[in-house]
C-alpha cells in the first residue's frame, strides 16, 4: 500500500522525505544509506497510478509490474534525512552526482520509463530547489547533453518487495552489483568522503 501522499517530514521537528529515482532502485539506496543524516532508505516505485495492474484499485504494484513500462511507475527511493545535517540541496548535489540525469528513460544497462530520472518534490520549497538545481548544472554544462530529469509533485510512495530492501547490502557478490553498484558507490564514497556515516570530519 502507499504511504501518505502530502506531510514531507517522517518527524516534523527533525525530518524531512525526499522522493527521487535515478535508474535502479538498488544502486540509489546503495548511496544514501551511507550518508551522515540520512535516517532511513526505502526502495519503492512512485509516479504512476494509485493501484496495482492484476490486483484492482488500491493494490501496491508489483516488481514485475513495473518493470513492464506499463504501470508509469518509476523506481525511488524514498530518504528520510534530517535537515539539520543535511539539506535538500546537499540531496540533490548525491543524486546528481551518482547517475546521469541526461538519458533519457535510461541508466546504463537498464532502459525503460522505470528508469527514468525524476524528482517527486514534497514541498514547494524542495521544488524551487530542484528546478534551481538543474537550472544551475545546465549553465555549468557539467554534461555534454541537457539534464532531463523530471521534477513532479509527489502523490503516492508505494514500498518495493522486501527482498528488494538493503539489496546491495545483502548480496554484494550477485552479478549486478559487481558490475554496475559497486563502481557506482566506490566513485561516490571517494567524492562524498566527508559526508560518509563513518567519516571522522
């Protein structure tokens, strides 16, 4: 089932959500839950419709389902982090950072609108600030293309099966993260050194 479509805090004197997909949901949960002020990393599917595909209106969609294309659910993560030693902006500067937000409905070997790079903004708040975001990497030109990620207002957050949860976590040998998590969080641990759960500064 979904959980709530409109609060943007987990707690609202400490915490703050923020909704994001990038390319699979294994390689985005794999980074945040290793940064200072993140609280909790779920894996989960948002941004299609309020139900399920096979099991009638208010079913969670299912894995299966939303690798189809069918369902116009993308893959998230949903980061509940507190603001006081993390921004939104200093989010947003990770997930940027961590896939390439100018393919368009794809991340390296995985292709589909599941894949697409999508912002669902909480706040209008964490809206100006990804619009601001993006505006300023396309000045820069940090990418030979222009970012085409979408920033859309959040309406649902539909949590991932639980194998699905910690995923990197529990099977750091299984192919896929060989080959495509483990290079991604090397190269992420190295640029965000300071802002790791175990660094000292």
């Amino acid at each position: 089932m979904a959980t709530s479509s409109s609060p943007a805090v987990d707690n609202p004197q400490i915490d703050e959500i923020a909704t994001l997909g990038g390319g699979c949901f294994w390689c985005l949960e794999a980074v945040f839950e290793q940064l200072k002020g993140v609280r909790k990393v779920e894996s989960g599917y948002a941004g299609g419709p309020a139900s399920g595909v096979s099991d009638g209106p208010g079913a969670s969609p299912t894995y299966e389902e939303v690798c189809s294309g069918r369902t116009g659910h993308a893959e998230v993560v949903q980061v509940t982090f507190d603001p006081q030693e993390m921004s939104f902006p200093d989010v947003l500067n990770v997930f940027f950072a961590t896939h390439d937000p100018t393919t368009l409905n794809r991340q390296g070997p995985d292709v589909g609108t599941q894949y697409r790079s999508v912002i669902f903004y909480h706040t209008p708040a964490q809206q100006e600030a990804a619009e601001k975001k993006i505006a300023e990497l396309n000045a820069a030109k940090i990418w030979d293309a222009p970012i085409v990620t979408e920033v859309r207002a959040f309406q649902a957050f539909y949590r991932a099966e639980e194998y699905h949860q910690k995923y990197f976590q529990s099977h750091p040998a299984q192919p896929y993260c060989q080959a495509v998590i483990a290079p991604k969080v090397a190269k992420f641990r190295k640029q965000f050194v300071g802002r790791l759960k175990n660094s000292k500064s």
